[in-house]
C-alpha cells in the first residue's frame, strides 16, 4: 500500500506544479512600459534628390557628379540607373 501512495502523491505534485506555473503572471519591467518610440531615420542625400525627381518626373539628376538617368514605369512612376 505504501508504494501506491506515493505514485500517487507524486502525481498529485507534478499536477499542481504544471498548474502553477500556467497560472503566474509575467511581471514586465518599468522600463519595458515606458519604452519611448524612436523617430523616423534620417534619409540620405541620394534619396532625398531622387524622390523630389520623381515628384518632378526629371528624366535624370546629378548626384555626386554622377547622372542617374530615369524610364517611365507603370506602377512606381520613374526608375533612375547611374549612366
């Protein structure tokens, strides 16, 4: 009889064990609740002259002393290439 107890008891622990740790709540740090949200990135040079090309629709802009040539396209409006 003495071995059937402790099967059983034994069961009995690992229940309440596994219900335990279900039930715990997950405390969250203070610094996790007040995390700020950062700004936008800066954008580089190179993009901030070529979105005001396409605005424009240009056929090219200068960069660096390099020419991006642009072709027309359907769904983003220009595509420029270094030429």
């Amino acid at each position: 009889m003495a071995k059937s107890r402790s099967k059983s008891m034994s069961r009995k622990r690992t229940k309440k064990a596994r219900k335990s740790k279900s039930m715990k709540k997950v405390k969250r740090s203070k610094s996790m609740k007040t995390k700020k949200r950062k700004g936008k990135r800066k954008m580089n040079e190179f993009f901030k002259l070529m979105l005001a090309a396409k605005k424009k629709k240009a056929a090219s802009f200068v960069y660096k002393g390099k020419t991006y040539v642009g072709r027309v396209h359907k769904r983003l409006g220009m595509i420029y290439k270094k030429k």
